[in-house]
C-alpha cells in the first residue's frame, strides 16, 4: 500500500502494510539477509504440483496466462527500492522478476496494479489501463504509449491510488471456491494490504490450490509467498472452509477476494 502524500499521515509509515489488521497478527520472523541457494524454476508455471493437481488452462492473451508466464529470479531474497534486503527473509517462496523501482512506491496494492496495468500494455489494451483514487479520480494511461510514458504513468498513480481505493474498484467475488489467476484478496484501509492470485491447480475431485504473490512496505521485489498454515503443501494454499486466510505477514478473510 502506499499513502497518498496529500495526505500527510506520517505515523501511518510506521504501522501500513507491517501491521495485521485486527482479524489476525503479525506473523513477522527474522529471516537470513540473503539466500545462499538458487529458486529452480524459472517460471510461475515451473512451480510443481502437489501429486494429482493440474493447472487449468488459459488463452494466452489472458491475465491468468501472463501471471503464469511470470519469469522468477535465481536469487531468492527480497531487496527494497533502496538495494537494501528486507529484514524479513522467512516469507518468500520465490522472487518475481519484475522491477520494484528506486522509489519508495511499489508497495502491496501498487505491485497488483503494476502487474494488471504490464498485462493490459502488453496486450496494447491502453484504454483499459485506467486506475481510481480513494475519492473516485480518474486515472488513465493515454498517449504516447511508449515505455517510458508507461512507467511515469505508473509512478503517477502510485502516488495517489492504494488499498483503499483498489478495494472500491473491484468486485467481490461472492463463491470462494471460485478464485481464479488474476483475483486479489485485498482489504482496503490507512493501513491496508492486497495480494494477488497467480495461479490455481485442481484435482479430479474438485479440490482447487492457489499461488499468492505480494510486496510490501517500504517498496519491495515482489514475491510468491509460503503458505506458514500447512508446510507440506507450501507454497500453494488449499481452498477450503476455513474463513480465514493467513499468509507469511498478514491475514484475510475468504469475503475479501476480488476481481477486475
């Protein structure tokens, strides 16, 4: 999440995006400064399946199949926007290749903006890229539609637009069992976090798993995350009855999962 600096909510940097909201704890625990060990795969879709699972298949112009095609770093550890490793090395799975900038601005709700906004350029979608801020402004990629106008753009509605807003943006997703790539369990707020759905698997019985993958504050490499609930399973996590959704460093609940 990032605070808009209109706002001027100081003490806020302190609390946002580090701090549960009261449904769950913190969950953070010191981890290595850097990993000595490589990631294997090179691709979310690299990612091996539990015995039984298969992935679902998707058109290749779709977001669900961009999010699976997501290349992954070799190295595993997590660096700020400042070249800095993150204090917290116990979340991450695997580490998104995509930059985080050298600005305090890609935090959780700006990084499943970034990778929405990347799909949709990619695709030259330009009139679809089109973001919100909390008092319902507007904000919309337009010409020319080059790269580097793509990235100013990007900085832009970082600034202004964050958990809060995205929250208003997109729909509840009313059947949990339902999740699909592309949907974000996010909840809105000064703090709030999102986190994005990379991909779901499913076996013969029905019984679905999914990838999440987030940053966080201050601006972070964006990262998959272990499931800390069931080890053996991480790092996918089981669509189940349980209500509550704990993840490395935050927690939701099953009514918070969205979709564009």
């Amino acid at each position: 999440m990032h605070i808009k600096p209109a706002l001027l909510f100081v003490f806020l940097l302190c609390l946002a995006c580090n701090n549960n909201a009261s449904s769950g704890k913190n969950r953070n625990t010191a981890g290595t400064n850097h990993f000595t060990d490589e990631n294997p795969y090179g691709t979310v879709s690299k990612i091996p399946l539990p015995e039984g699972f298969e992935r679902e298949t998707h058109v290749p112009t779709s977001f669900a199949h961009y999010l699976n095609t997501l290349g992954l770093k070799k190295d595993k550890t997590v660096y700020l926007f400042n070249g800095q490793s993150k204090w917290n090395q116990a979340a991450q799975f695997a580490v998104l290749d995509i930059s985080v900038g050298n600005k305090d601005l890609q935090q959780c709700a700006d990084a499943v903006m970034r990778m929405r906004a990347e799909h949709l350029f990619t695709q030259k979608a330009f009139d679809k890229i089109i973001f919100f801020d909390n008092d319902h402004t507007p904000y919309k990629f337009s010409s020319p539609f080059s790269r580097g106008t793509f990235l100013n753009y990007l900085n832009r509605v970082f600034g202004m637009c964050g958990s809060a807003s995205l929250s208003k943006q997109l729909k509840t997703v009313d059947n949990f069992a339902d999740i699909k790539p592309g949907d974000v369990l996010i909840r809105g707020g000064f703090p709030g976090h999102a986190v994005m759905v990379m991909d779901v698997a499913i076996n013969k019985s029905g019984k679905k798993i999914y990838l999440l993958a987030q940053s966080y504050m201050p601006a972070q490499d964006i990262h998959l995350l272990k499931n800390p609930m069931n080890e053996n399973l991480s790092p996918w996590y089981e669509v189940n009855d349980n209500n509550l959704i704990e993840t490395p460093e935050y927690t939701f609940t099953r009514n918070e999962l969205k979709r564009w």
